[in-house]
C-alpha cells in the first residue's frame, strides 16, 4: 500500500544532520516500546534503521495507524504541545532512531527552517487521521453489539418456531387418532357442539406462565375428580388438559352425564384440539415477533428512507432498544419509560441520532449494577425535543468529568472502549443537529441529555 506523502515525508540527510546534532541515537530491540499510549509527549524518532510499528488501542485490539521506514519520523501535534502520547510505537526488528525532545527541536529548526515546513504538517494531520479511523472502527465495534444482539433476539423466536414444529407433528398425529375415536362414541350432538364451545372457549388461552404451586393444584384437582368417575390414568389426562388451560370446573361441565369411555374420549380430544391450536398459535407468534424485529433493523439503519429529513425521535430510540434488548435482560435491568404523547418530528439525519441513541443507551446499561434500572424521558421543553436517559450506577468519577467528550479519553477499563463514542455523539448532535448533548452525574444517578431543535432548519 503507498504511503501519504503528506502523512508520512521523509527527511534529507541534511535535515537528519541537524536533528543529530541535537538529538541522541538510541537502539531498540525487536518489539521494544519506544513511546506509549496516554503517556507523557515530549519526544519524535526519526528512524535511522530498522521499522517503527505504530497501534493505537481500541476495544480488545490494537489497531494499526503507521509503520515508519527509515528517513521517517514519529509523532503528532501533541509532542509539540505538551499533550499525551496519541499512540504506542514498537520497534520492528532491531531498531536504531534519533531520538529529539521537544526542547531541542526549536534548535534545529533554526539551524535548518526548511525542515519546520516538512514536519509541522505531517504532526498536524495524523491526529486527525488516526481520529477518522478511530471513529471508523467504534462504528465497527457498535454493528457488531448490534449485532450480537439481534442474532440473539432473531434466535429465540426462530428456537421457538423450530420447537413447535416439532411438537406440532406428534400433536396433530395425536389429534387424528381423538378424532377417530370421537366418530366411534355415541355422543349426541348437542354434546358435541357443546365441547366445540369449549375448544372456542379456551383456544388462544393456553397460560404458560403458571407457577409450579399452581399447575399442582389445578392437575390435583382435575385428577381427583377423574379418578372419582373412573377415568383410567387420570393423572396424566389431568396433566394435559392443565397443560390446555382447563379448569375442573370445565372438566366437570364435559363430563356431566356421559359414561367413562365417552368422558375419555372427549376430554382427550378436547386436549390435544387446544394443544395443536396454542402450537400453531405460537409458530405465528414467532413468525410475527421476527417481521417486527426486521422492521425495527430497517428503521433503525433507515434503509428504506432518504438520509435527511423529519424523523420520529422515539421511534429511534425504540428500534434501538431493542437491539440492545439482551444486554438489558443479561443484567436484568428494569426500564422505565416516561413518553409524552404527540410529540413532534425534528429534522436531520435519522441515522445518526441512532448512532447516538445506541451509544448513549449502551453506555447507561454498562454503568448501571446488576439488576439496576434505566430511566427513558422523552417530552418537549422550549422548542426542543428532550431526551433524558438515566441509570443509577456509580457516576462518573469527578476528576473524569471535565474530559468525558473528549475524543480518546474512556472511563471504561481497557479493551471495552475506545474513548470515541461520546465524542461523536456529541458532534452529531452539536454540529451536525444544532442541539445540545449535556449530562450530570453523581453516586446512583447519572442522567445524559439530549434536545433537538423542532423548527430550527439544518
């Protein structure tokens, strides 16, 4: 891959001169640290042999931002400046570089001016540019949370459609042979009608969510009362019409006056009719349930929609909660959501402020304990739309707060951020919304706050 010469200029042995008359040679091994990430910069190399590999630290990897060849030297603005190392460098193979403070620097830019206008730019620029690959890979890191996230929520409804087709094929055989053995009864046709009431009664009804101290009471009950009349294995006959959704008193109402053989014959057609019903029932509720989810990934990415324009600020937020929905449950995070009714479109680009939300939402879920709670306010306040997402974690640690949208700087521990999400998010909504992205924060409450101009125009 070609270098920018821009980014990456050499030096002319004249240049090399004067720097090494100020500088020190210094040699490296193979792998050995020249300057490090968030460290003090005070120093550039200039490398005289071998190869500076150059990595900036981003989720769990290091990402490649430059490998400087001989002639070429290392560093940005910040080594003039006074800041913090931007990057970490590494010598590859043995490794021999002119090492120049910055106090000595102003002494061979006057020995050789020519040379200011060679390295100043190139400082310049390469901050900028690891700052776009930067924000590159945190675009990166967030679609593959999405990800996750929706593989998972695509996966629970498939499981679940998979698992009542399976358990549909031994019902519906269990079904065709009740059915016979109902034409073989003679019941008469009032009572027949009688338990198609019942099935039209119960289908769509089937409770899944009994607790265990319930299903016991409701199978003791419905078996007490078969083994009464004389059903034969009256525990496991109770067992599937719980299983329906029945209640003895629904038992007793089939039962009234028709001999044992027919009492079985009917209850167990009634049993496995509601049993197909609720699986059928399910595999369309699986179905329905991954339909909304692919809605909510095309309005999330507004893939069908121009990038400007009035967009809908909760339906938003709501497509991005539920890619996040799995984070949320792993901690079993309880939400509470205050919408104001009939709120306004804002003008912009939908799929930014998505951007925004995600990182704003998946930063309160990571702060907030387990088994903690997020707040979601959405209401209009002077012209604005405002967003207030809230979590009761720790806070963010005072000496932090005055840097937290500063591009690189990250409270989390190392490999789980990148120090750029809240950077963009600010800029988004800032420069790129004309809104304001603010936030206050103590032990047990952090609220972040976004508003969006109704009628201001972009």
């Amino acid at each position: 891959m070609r270098k920018s010469e821009a980014l990456f200029p050499k030096l002319d042995p004249y240049m090399v001169g004067c720097l090494q008359n100020v500088g020190r040679i210094k040699d490296f091994a193979d792998g050995e640290v020249l300057f490090r990430e968030d460290e003090k910069s005070d120093t550039f190399h200039v490398v005289l042999e071998g190869q500076i590999r150059v990595t900036k630290h981003i989720g769990t990897e290091d990402l490649l931002l430059a490998i400087h060849d001989p002639m070429e030297f290392s560093g940005d603005l910040s080594v003039l400046a006074e800041g913090l190392n931007n990057s970490t460098g590494r010598a590859v193979g043995p490794t021999k570089t002119l090492h120049v403070t910055r106090d000595c620097f102003g002494e061979a830019v006057s020995a050789c001016p020519a040379m200011l206008a060679r390295i100043v730019p190139a400082l310049a620029q390469r901050r900028p540019e690891a700052m776009s690959l930067t924000q590159q890979r945190e675009k990166l890191v967030a679609l593959g949370t999405l990800s996750a996230g929706l593989a998972h929520e695509l996966n629970n409804p498939a499981s679940a459609a998979k698992r009542a087709s399976d358990q549909l094929r031994t019902a519906l055989g269990d079904l065709r042979k009740n059915e016979l053995v109902l034409c073989e009864l003679d019941i008469p046709l009032e009572r027949l009608m009688s338990l198609q009431g019942t099935f039209d009664q119960y289908a769509g009804k089937r409770d899944d969510d009994l607790d265990p101290l319930e299903r016991s009471d409701r199978e003791t009950s419905i078996g007490d009362h078969l083994e009464e009349i004389g059903v034969p294995d009256p525990w496991d006959v109770a067992a599937s019409l719980v299983d329906a959704g029945l209640l003895c008193e629904d038992v007793k109402k089939v039962a009234e006056g028709l001999p044992c053989p027919t009492i079985v014959g009917a209850l167990s057609w009634l049993a496995s009719s509601l049993t197909v019903d609720a699986l059928v029932r399910e595999i369309g509720d699986s179905a329905t349930r991954v339909s909304e989810l692919v809605e909510s990934i095309k309005r999330y990415s507004h893939m069908d929609r121009a990038a400007e324009g009035e967009f809908d600020v909760v339906e938003g937020i709501k497509s991005t909660f539920i890619m996040l929905k799995h984070k949320v449950k792993r901690k079993s995070l309880t939400v509470e959501k205050e919408i104001a009714e009939n709120l306004p479109k804002v003008g912009g680009n939908a799929g930014e402020m998505n951007q925004v939300w995600t990182n704003l939402l998946d930063n309160a879920i990571d702060a907030a304990p387990e088994g903690g709670a997020l707040k979601l306010r959405v209401y209009t306040e002077s012209g604005f739309v405002r967003v207030d997402i809230e979590d009761n974690g720790g806070g963010i640690p005072p000496d932090a707060r005055s840097r937290i949208f500063e591009p690189f700087f990250t409270t989390k521990p190392m490999g789980q951020g990148t120090g750029m999400g809240l950077d963009i998010a600010y800029r988004i909504v800032s420069e790129g919304h004309n809104g304001t992205l603010t936030y206050e924060s103590e032990p047990g409450k952090t609220v972040f706050t976004v508003c969006l101009p109704v009628d201001t125009p972009r």
